[in-house]
C-alpha cells in the first residue's frame, strides 16, 4: 500500500487535498458484511428533472445514511434548465462574456442543491447546501472550462463527522477573480470525482440513466452485457472513442487519485459497474468492449509532396484554426515523390478544416483533396491486450468476412480503432461483439 | 448641510457606509444643463421579463452611461421566475429550511445579472455582475426576511471609476454564517435604495411598471393625476396603506439615508415620481394623495366589560397568535358597565383572530362577536396637513354627501383613516379625490 499512499498530491500551503482511500477502507473490496463506508452519490441531469425525482434521490440518499454510511452528494441541474439558461445567453448575445455565463448557467445546480437537501429534511436526514464558493472548490480562471485546483473539505468534514449530508452544487467552483466559474459540460461528474478523492471516499456513485457501462451500444448489440468492473485506462478510452456514460475529465481524475467510481442508475436498484484500478479485476477479458464514435470525418489529401516537412505544413495551420486532428495515415509513396494522406477531423471541423488546407493549397501543392464525412471509428478495447497477440488480427479478420472495408486504422496500446463507412456501424458493433466473444449467453 | 452630514451611519471598523449625498451633488436638483451624476437604476421582474426585455433595459442604462453619468443596476429576477422556485420549494417540503429556500430562490436575481451584464457588453457598454457574496452586503441571519447590516463598496467603487457598470443581484446578501440571505419580497427595492444610500448615488431609479406615483388609484379614479414630487414621509403612508408602487421597507431606508428615490416606468420614455425630502418640494398640497386597501376585515366585541385591563386581555392573545390590528374605536359606555370595541385586522388573519376571542371569551365576556370583511380602509395623506386644520371634516363632509357611512376612523400626523363598506370604495374615491381639488384639468 506504500505506493498507492505516495499519491498523494500535495498542493501549496502543504495542504493534502487528493489522496487515495487510506487502507484502512481497502477491506470494503471484501465481499464481507460492509463497515462504514464513505460514499459521494452524483445525480446527473435526469435523476433530478422534477420535483419527484428529487424526492427519490432522497429517498437513496436516506437509505445509504440509514445504513450507518457517511454521505456527501453532488448534483446536477434539473434535466432542461442548462438548456434553458445557455439558450438564453446565446439570444442576449452571441459573444457572450464566459463569466457572466459561469454566473448564469451555476444557478442550475445552486437550485437543485438547495431543493434535494430541503428534500432531505424533510425525510429527517440532517443536510445543508454547499456552493461552490461556499465550499470554496477552488478553480483556475478558464471560465467556461475551468480547471479544480483545490477544494476545502475542513469544515465540510467537521459537518460529516456531525452527522450532517452536504448537498454540493456540482459543474461550478471559485476562480482566483472571486468569480463563479463552471467545468464545462458534464462537469458534475468531475466536481464528484474530485470531491471523493479530497473527502477520502471510499466510493463514488454516479447515478445516470443508464444501468451500467456495457460491453458496447446496447441499442445496437441486443446481445451487449452490462460490465461489473472496468478499469480506468479502459473506461478512458471507451469515453474518448463514443461511449457518453462518463466524461472523459472525471475518469481521468478517478484514475489519478484512485477513486471507485461506480456507474449505476437511479431509476432501478441494481449494482452498477464499477471503474477500478487493473489490481482489483481478478479475471481480465482481453477485450472489454466496443466502442463507436460517429462524430467523425475524413479528408485525404491526393498526391501531396513526399518530403520533409510535409506533414507539419499541413498540420501546423489545422492547429491554428484549432482543429483537432485524430487518426492520421500516409501512403508510401509510389513515384517517390508523392504520397496520398488522410486524417479525420470531427464533423463540426470538417468545413473548416477544408478551408483551410484550399486556403494553403498553393504552399501545400497537393493535387486533389477529398473529403467524407459519412465514417465511423469503430474501437475494441481491452487492458487484455497488453498481453495478448492477436487481438487485431481477429478484429481485421471479423471485418473482413462481413466485407467491410477498412479506410484507417491507428492502435495504442490497450486499443485498436478503425475508420470505416458509416453504414456499416451496426453489422461491424455486432460482428466484432461475437467476434471476441462478448456476447450474453 | 452640516445637519444632512451628521447622517452618516457609522458601523464596525469606523467604515461609512450609508451617507446623503455629498454637498456637491446637490446642485443637481436645479434645472441647469445635468452635470455628471451617480445613478442606480433597478429594474423589476416585468421589466426583465424575457431577452427582449433585458435588451431593452440595457439600452436605457447605455443611455445614462452616454449621457456622462455612473450608473449601477440592481435587477429582479425574471418576471415567474421566483414563483416557480417557490412552488418547487412547497412542494418539495411544506416546512422547507429557511437557509435552503434563500439557496434557491436568490438564484432567480443571479440570472438576470448575468444576461444584463452580458446584453450591455453587447453594447460596448463595461459591464460585470456581482452577487450579494461577492459584494459583500452583508445581513443579519434571519433567513428569508433579512435586514441589511452593511455594503463593502471599496472595489465596487474602484470599479465604477474605471467606467465599469456593476449590475448587482437584487433581494439577495451575505448571512454571518457565510449562506445566501433574501430580504423578503420586493426586496430588490431595498437593495437599490441601500446600495443608492452606501455609493452616495445622487438619485435611486426604481423602474416598474407604473410611470409614477399617482394622487390615486387611476384604475379608479379617472382623474387621478400623477405626482412629480412626494415627501418620504407621505410616500411610506401611501405604501403602508395600500399603494403597491415601492415597498415600505425601501421607503424606509431611503427616508432614513436621504436617498431621491424616482419611480418610473421601463415601458415609457417619461419622467416618474420623485420621493424626496420636504424641503425640496416648494409648493406642498396639503392633500397628496388618497390610498386604499380592501385587505381589511372588522371585528366587534358586543358589550365587553368596561374596566381596566380588559383591553389587554383582548389584544395580549391576538398579538400571541401573530395577528396584527390595525384600527381600534372603543365607544363610550352607556351603562357604565360594558361597551362596544371594534378593531380590524387583514382579511388573512381574521378566521384565526376570531378563532382566538372565541377561545377566550369566558376570560372576556363579551355578549356577541360579529365581523365583517367586505369593508374598506380609505386614507387621505398629506405633510401639509401638519399646518393645516379642517383635512378630516372636509373628509367626513364629502363622505357624509354621498351617504357613506363611516364605521371607524383613526388618524395620525399626515393621514386620516376611515373604515367604510366595501361597495363604496369607488364612490369614495372619487368624491374625495374632488373634494381635495386633486382631479387632473
């Protein structure tokens, strides 16, 4: 346990703000009667969309104190009012300043914070709001998409030790300029994750509308099961390459600090899954599962020079213009002194990235430039892989059967991703899913 | 001005916070070409109702900027808005948390001061919102009905030097447990008149959705003209006995701290009513105005005991049920033994006021109770009848011509009261409104 304690992360003021559960929690991983634990419940969007609903997240959250369990919960807007309150920023202004923004949208959350411990009360729960700046959870200054620095858990623990729930507004902190800032979108996720770890929590439950994160799309693959566990390094990769289960920042911060994140739903009372570190899974798939992302488009450039420098000509302006570039292929060239090369972009950027490359056509000199944006990045991923062979072989094999054309490929180390046509998503999810043997019996 | 100086408030720490207006700003009250002026406009819930709305309120505050002046904001929330956070509260808990109810109700000011600020940004015009925290103004703690104790003005004041706009979260403060206060309904009011009072402003412009203060109800009375200039005192009569247009509490302060309050429409480009100090209003009618309530209800205690301490016995048990009396006639014995007491109290309160006589009536021994709720408060307000005899009978004269019968009346320096049937509220009105030589040409 010597190195997961050294993961502490110590900030200025020598003040230990996000750390790993201590051991003494480890032995909630038995399968023994449960001790005491410390939980962080988040309730997303859905959870909290009316008045109802908010009196059954009470209704958990009193279940979890009534088992003998330190609470702390963190929430979301009310499903519609982010909407509402972005919506109306957009129509005063479309260049709208980010921290009056920050102040307009936060209230989302300050409303259902107040509302769910009201709620609480009632039940006979003892809880007390808590805002950002009341916490303070302190952010740096990037409004819109502001960044946790710290968060001040000395009062808030005190109250815990009492007896008391604090209901934190998540998606909102403090910025150096004494300002509301936000976290960007889904941002509840990571104020959760990130209060887990400054609480010690044994837990994180981040309650959605969905059950579980499953081996793929379950509206596609009837056949897809939900997981129990997952690892981080997997379920960061299932959120960067489609899966909207988890935002990929709160995975990221659970992975650094070593918090179990469990994804479940508030609608059933069934376990969900839980996002672990890779010691914690006994009997690792190879393959976890298959993921897909259709927000993808590819632009090949046709018979571009083929020598040095090529690439950061082209690459450098698509940077400038804040185009993110994904999977990238180049040709070898067959007259050796051209070469096709092709890359995808997200469809949002797909217009803009033609732009600028005809803007550079003269200093680029390639000879035609393509574009489709009816594509699909299909990816299977699985820790397994470290240590298996295979595994995209199988994958390129299973596509081939079906006849499907693989356009680009690109691999890391626990994934392997394909660009193919879009309409070829579902037979290629269902393929691969039996392919590696996902399938539920 | 030595003695209008001597009414600095000072608090804690030797800060003044609440100050008249300096000396050199007094000149402003002349008719000259308007030299630079520090302003608060605050803006209601219809006069921010939607995006139109609030873009339309940004250009009159631009107007002002143009115009040389400093101008602060202070806004409601959205017309609906805080009575949809109310709702959800009630219905969340019927004994719902003060502290949680202020949380989620002041989110409602946050809204509209983010998207002004971002609509006069929009304008060019420097703009920033600022929260009852970030200020801070600081109250007392008693949630929901707070009383302002103190504005830190320092960086507000820095600020507005440098040109910005500061569009300050009306209703809302700082409790000493560091939680979010609300000053009760209609509060927005006070915290422009005390932010007008603590940035010195030369002028408080509350815009709503009347053009003014009007002689009297002009619904009614046809005739009614507006006023351009009433005293502190008269004002405060006005809105205690049944004018809607500023609240008693805002009057108040303003009155106490000197502040030239204006009352003006967001809807017309006109000139309001001015609230303002005796001094300045030269040629004083000895009758202002003539307000009305119907939120009264008459009760009579029938042949009660005429002895010392009776009246206590009556009044102790309803100021112990939280019901307060307004008017009290108590007729001269007939037999020496018992008479007649009337009094009124809100139509709200009268079920349970009766409720409490007749819990003691043993204690009381009274004959008979009767009440009566279909009866209405008329009151005739004006300084000027400080220095004038003959107000109240030309009152009961004008009363007496048209038949209305008066059940009580009561009367104080500036006003006088009587109680007549309901039926007869606009035959009132309007013959008073005659007799007193207020009807428009």
């Amino acid at each position: 346990m010597a190195d997961r304690e050294s993961k502490y992360t110590a900030v200025a003021g020598g003040q230990r703000l996000y750390a790993v559960p201590p051991a003494s929690f480890v032995r909630l991983q038995s399968d023994g009667p449960n001790p005491m634990a410390r939980i962080v419940q988040k309730f997303g969007g859905t959870s909290v969309a009316d008045v109802d609903r908010i009196k059954n997240v009470a209704l958990r959250v009193k279940r979890e104190v009534d088992a003998g369990h330190e609470v702390a919960v963190v929430v979301s807007a009310m499903a519609g009012t982010t909407n509402q309150l972005v919506d109306w920023s957009r129509a005063i202004s479309r260049l709208h300043d980010a921290r009056e923004y920050d102040a307009v949208v936060a209230s989302g959350e300050q409303v259902t914070a107040g509302l769910l411990a009201m709620a609480l009360q009632d039940l006979g729960v003892n809880a007390r709001s808590w805002l950002g700046w009341q916490i303070p959870l302190r952010t740096d200054g990037v409004h819109g998409k502001a960044r946790i620095e710290g968060i001040d858990t000395g009062l808030m623990l005190e109250r815990i030790a009492s007896g008391q729930v604090p209901v934190i507004a998540g998606f909102q902190g403090l910025g150096p300029d004494n300002r509301i800032t936000t976290l960007g979108r889904g941002g509840s996720d990571t104020s959760a994750v990130a209060l887990a770890a400054a609480l010690k929590a044994d837990r994180c439950d981040i309650f959605t509308d969905v059950d579980g994160v499953y081996t793929t799309d379950p509206r596609i693959v009837a056949k897809a099961r939900k997981l129990d566990k997952i690892t981080y390094e997997e379920m960061l990769e299932m959120a960067s390459q489609g899966a909207k289960v988890l935002q990929t920042r709160s995975v990221e911060m659970a992975m650094k600090h070593g918090v179990r994140v469990q994804v479940l739903s508030s609608f059933v009372d069934l376990p969900g899954t839980l996002v672990v570190d890779e010691e914690e899974i006994v009997e690792q798939e190879i393959v976890s599962g298959i993921a897909y992302s259709r927000d993808e488009a590819k632009i090949t450039l046709v018979r571009v020079a083929d020598r040095p420098g090529v690439a950061a000509a082209i690459f450098g302006p698509l940077a400038d213009a804040s185009v993110n570039v994904d999977m990238i292929v180049q040709n070898v060239s067959e007259d050796g002194k051209t070469t096709d090369l092709t890359f995808t972009v997200t469809k949002a950027d797909l217009d803009r990235a033609v732009k600028v490359l005809e803007d550079n056509r003269g200093q680029l000199g390639y000879e035609d430039l393509k574009s489709d944006a009816d594509v699909v990045k299909i990816s299977v991923i699985g820790v397994g892989m470290r240590s298996h062979a295979g595994v995209a072989q199988k994958m390129f094999k299973a596509l081939a059967e079906k006849g499907i054309n693989i356009m680009v490929i690109s691999t890391s180390e626990i994934k392997v991703s394909v660009l193919v046509a879009e309409d070829y998503t579902e037979l290629a999810l269902r393929s691969l899913h039996s392919a590696y043997g996902l399938d539920a019996a």
